[in-house]
C-alpha cells in the first residue's frame, strides 16, 4: 500500500514535470469527449429534413439547381460554345457540360443562368444570346415560364421582355414575341432539371423562400428542431458535449448578407446556457465559410463550386476571432473549429488560413482547444507536422462507412472488420506520435451500405464504431442529433436501443 503510494506520487511528479499539458488537461476536462452534432439547425441540410423545402415555389429550381435546354423544334440542345464566352448555339444532340447552366435565383421565376467557364448568359447586342458575363444583373436574368400542364416545358424570357427562339443551329435570338406551346414553336424548350445534383442547403432554403418569408421559416426551425429538453435527454444518455456547425453569417447578425437571416446568434448563446445547464460543453463548428471550401450544400454554397481560397482568409479569420471573443468567457466552450471539410481546398491555403485563425483564437482564450479538420480529399496525416506546432490543437477526421467503393459489397461481417481493424490502424497511426496534435472523430454516423441488416447488426456495429473511435484522444462525435433517416439520427438510435452510450 504505503508502496504504491510512493509509486503513484512519483508518478505523479513525473507527470507533473514532464507532461503539464496533459494534466492541465484532465483537470479542467475529462477527455475524451462524447459528443453529437447538432446537424442541419443553424446550417440546413435539406436531405435530413426535406419538408423544410416543401412550402417553396418552384421548389426543384433552387440555386444550383443544373438544367438543360432542348428546343423541341430542332430536337438540340442551348449549348454554351466553348463553354461559355461566346455565343449561345442550338447545334449540340446531346448534354454535356456546355449544354448544361447552373441557375442563380433571382426570384421564383426568375434566374441567372451560370455556364460551364463560371460566366453568365446575357441578352447581348442585337438581341443575340451570349455567355460572356462576370456578374449578373438585369441584362443577365430570365424568367422561365413552365407551361401549366408539363412543367418541364418551358419558354425562357429575356430582359427586353421577349423570349428567346431558336432562328438557326448557330443563332438564338431574345425576338419571339408569340405565346404558342407546340413543339414546333421555336421559342419551346424541354427543361432537363438534373435532381440528383441539386443542392439543398441554407443559400437555397433561404433564396428559395426568399426575404418576406424565410426569416420566420429559419425562426420556426430554429426554435423548435433543438429546444432545452434535448440536452436533458442527451445528457442524461451519456452525451458531454455538442459539435455545433454555424455559418459564417451568424457574424453578421441580425442583418447578414442576402438572402441569409438573422437570429441564429441568439439560438448559439442558447446552446451555451442549455449545454451548461446539463453539464454539457460545447465546440462551435464553423461549418460553411464565405465561398464554399467543398461545394457542398452543407457549405452553404451556392452554386457547387468550390471557391474558398487566399482571398477569403482575412474574412474567414474575422470570423473565427467574433466567435473566439464572443464565447471565450464561457466556461464550457470546449473547442472551436477552424473550417468543416475542406476539398479541393489548397493546403498552403489552409495553412495559413489554420495558422491565422488559431492566432486569433489565442488572443481571447489560451484554453479552448483549436480543431483543425483534415482535408477531405488528403491522407489523414497531411497536417500532423504542422498542427504539431501548436499547442492545445485537434485534428478532426470523419470515418463514415458510406461515400466510398470500398463498401460497396461488403457484408455486415467486413464492414465490422474494417471498423475494427483500419480504422483502428488509421486511428492510432495518428495518435502515435508524442506531442502531436489530440484527434477527433469529429463525424460518424451509424448508417451503412447494408440494405437489409438487423437490429443486432446494427447494434454491433455501432458498438464497435463507438469501441474503436473511444481511443481518439479527444473524443468523437455522432452524425447526427435528429434526422429523418433513423439510422443518422443518434436520438432515434438511443430510443429504439440500436446503441447504448
Ligand atoms: C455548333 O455551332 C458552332 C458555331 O457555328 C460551331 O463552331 C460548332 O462546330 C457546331 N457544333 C456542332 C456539333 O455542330
Ligand atoms: C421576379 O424578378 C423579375 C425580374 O427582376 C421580375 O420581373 C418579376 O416580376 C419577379 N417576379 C416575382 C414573382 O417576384
Ligand atoms: C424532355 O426531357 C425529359 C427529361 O427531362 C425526357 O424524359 C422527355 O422525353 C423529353 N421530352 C421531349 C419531348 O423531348
Ligand atoms: C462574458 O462576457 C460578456 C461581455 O463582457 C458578459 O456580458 C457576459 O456576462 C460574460 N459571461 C460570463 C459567463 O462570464
């Protein structure tokens, strides 16, 4: 006894010299953590709750949404030649790329129409169809007029007010001034809405509902998804933390840029006082930055392209520094972190960006730890070296068993395998190394490629996941609180007893 005693003190001052960090750490916070996201309420993802797009008009024109035009007469397709920069012809059989615009929406009926090279069609001199513009305004919108009984028929309506018909292969002109509906009629065009790219995020919720009625839509959800109680049911099954996305226009409120809203700020001060009403810390997750770091809706971008980058980093960093400042006195911000998955994303870009964000964090808090998110796209070690430098830095990875063709025939068995063996494998390659940054399996879900699998199946794999990921030194975090599919749902999970935390 009187032994071990001695022992455990040495221990202890071993510690004490040697690794001050992690018992600062212990101290003020028992990692590692466990977590859920609170997914799709200060960002919207339209895929886990799709009535909340239900009351929009024309609903499946939102912006982003991908189209092709075929005039019904010449049986072409509107091709943007060379990919925009030149003229609109009607010569193309089939839809590709050129052939295909990406809308920005101006209203329910009314539409930029982006092409492949980024540029805009205009109705340009003498009535004729070019794409050669950097900036939409009014020369740059069209309405498109669905006729009543087959919605993908459509004629299109120029600035001048008239609609554009197809004079030759090579000439489009904005000229018709009829109002017939055959497929003759050269001014008709079958619309192809390419659903399966279609974006579904905050810039589409809000744009699609628009200014007079969005600010109480996102009101409505904000105030009802999520309440107190959910962080009484979460603390009382094993949960001491939340991953919170916000959008960089929660800076801006209550007036942010349009067609974003206002209120979600006071929903976040919400998440801190109901977090500590329940014991609960808190990470703030800057899930959708200015420009879109991978395309996606859950970036809020616009339009799918990917356009974060140098120029965004002063932005981007102001961003992080209202968080760091506005939060750093409460005593149960656990982390913030930097940006949500890059892709495509240059990595000197992220670094600098990483670097000056952490700085800005520094000035406010030295104890709220700084979560960087591994690129997507790049080994899980890219930023060890780097994130390394700092102190009381998180690398945050995300092991979904989706997206990828290395599950695509896996059976129940494998997939369990490969929890439990690369996983743990990539895992622990990361947390190897001595004085390196702690790691985060900031996003995993209990959903599969397993179409038909049981409730035992579902129950050992989600306690394997939770078995493996427990060696992540700060912890992990389940996609997602609440969902309409179950099996992303950590609340439905919890209540039909597919897993036990
Ligand atoms: C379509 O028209 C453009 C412009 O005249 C021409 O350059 C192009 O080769 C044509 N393409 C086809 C497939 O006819
Ligand atoms: C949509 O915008 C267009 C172009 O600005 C305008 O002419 C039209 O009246 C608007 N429609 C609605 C329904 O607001
Ligand atoms: C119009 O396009 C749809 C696909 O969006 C296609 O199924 C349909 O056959 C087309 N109709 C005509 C008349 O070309
Ligand atoms: C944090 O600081 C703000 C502004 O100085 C203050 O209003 C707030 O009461 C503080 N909160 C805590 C929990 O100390």
């Amino acid at each position: 006894m009187g032994n071990q005693l001695l022992y455990g003190r040495f221990v202890l001052a071993f510690y004490i010299s040697c690794h001050y960090v992690a018992v600062v750490q212990s101290e003020d916070f028992t990692l590692p953590i466990k977590a859920v996201n609170l997914g799709n309420w200060l960002v919207t993802e339209g895929s886990m709750k799709p009535s909340l797009f239900h009351g929009i008009v024309n609903k499946d024109l939102l912006d982003g949404t991908q189209v092709q035009f075929m005039s019904t007469k010449l049986q072409k397709y509107l091709c943007a030649e060379n990919g925009g920069g030149s003229i609109l012809v009607l010569n193309r059989t089939r839809a590709r790329g050129w052939e295909t615009f990406r809308l920005w929406r101006v209203n329910e009926s009314a539409f930029n129409l982006r092409v492949s090279n980024k540029q805009f069609v205009k109705q340009g001199k003498g009535k004729k169809l070019v794409a050669d513009s950097n900036s939409p305004t009014h020369m740059e919108t069209f309405q498109i007029v669905r006729n009543h009984g087959d919605p993908n028929r459509v004629r299109i309506r120029a600035p001048n007010g008239l609609f554009l018909q197809a004079i030759s292969e090579t000439l489009v002109m904005a000229d018709h001034e009829g109002s017939a509906w055959d497929e003759n009629d050269p001014s008709v065009f079958n619309m192809t809405v390419l659903a399966d790219r279609s974006l579904n995020g905050e810039y589409q919720i809000t744009n699609g509902y628009g200014p007079d009625r969005a600010p109480q839509i996102m009101q409505d959800h904000w105030d009802t998804y999520i309440t107190e109680d959910d962080f009484r049911f979460m603390s009382e099954n094993g949960l001491n933390a939340v991953r919170v996305p916000v959008g960089w226009w929660i800076v801006h409120d209550p007036t942010p840029p349009k067609p974003f809203v206002g209120g979600s700020l006071q929903i976040l001060d919400n998440v801190f006082t109901w977090a500590q009403n329940y014991g609960m810390k808190v990470i703030v997750d800057l899930h959708a930055v200015q420009g879109s770091q991978n395309g996606r809706s859950h970036s809020a971008s616009r339009d799918g392209y990917q356009e974060w980058g140098d120029s965004y980093i002063p932005d981007t960093v102001a961003t992080i520094d209202f968080l760091a400042e506005r939060y750093a006195n409460r005593s149960n911000l656990v982390a913030i972190e930097l940006m949500n998955e890059p892709v495509g994303v240059n990595l000197q870009s992220l670094k600098n960006y990483y670097q000056a964000a952490y700085e800005a964090i520094r000035k406010h808090t030295s104890s709220a730890y700084v979560i960087m998110s591994n690129p997507l796209d790049r080994d899980s070690k890219v930023l060890l070296s780097f994130a390394g430098a700092f102190n009381r830095v998180v690398i945050d990875v995300h092991y979904y068993s989706l997206f990828s063709d290395t599950f695509n025939n896996m059976n129940v068995q494998q997939n369990i395998d490969y929890i439990r063996k690369q996983r743990a494998s990539d895992l622990s390659s990361l947390i190897s190394s001595k004085g390196g940054p702690l790691i985060f399996v900031g996003e995993w879900s209990g959903a599969w490629k397993i179409e038909s699998a049981s409730k035992l199946d579902y129950q050992v794999f989600e306690k394997a996941q939770i078995e493996v990921y427990s060696h992540a030194t700060f912890g992990w975090a389940y996609w997602s609180y609440k969902c309409d599919s179950n099996y992303w749902s950590l609340k439905w999970m919890i209540e039909n007893n597919y897993v036990k935390l």
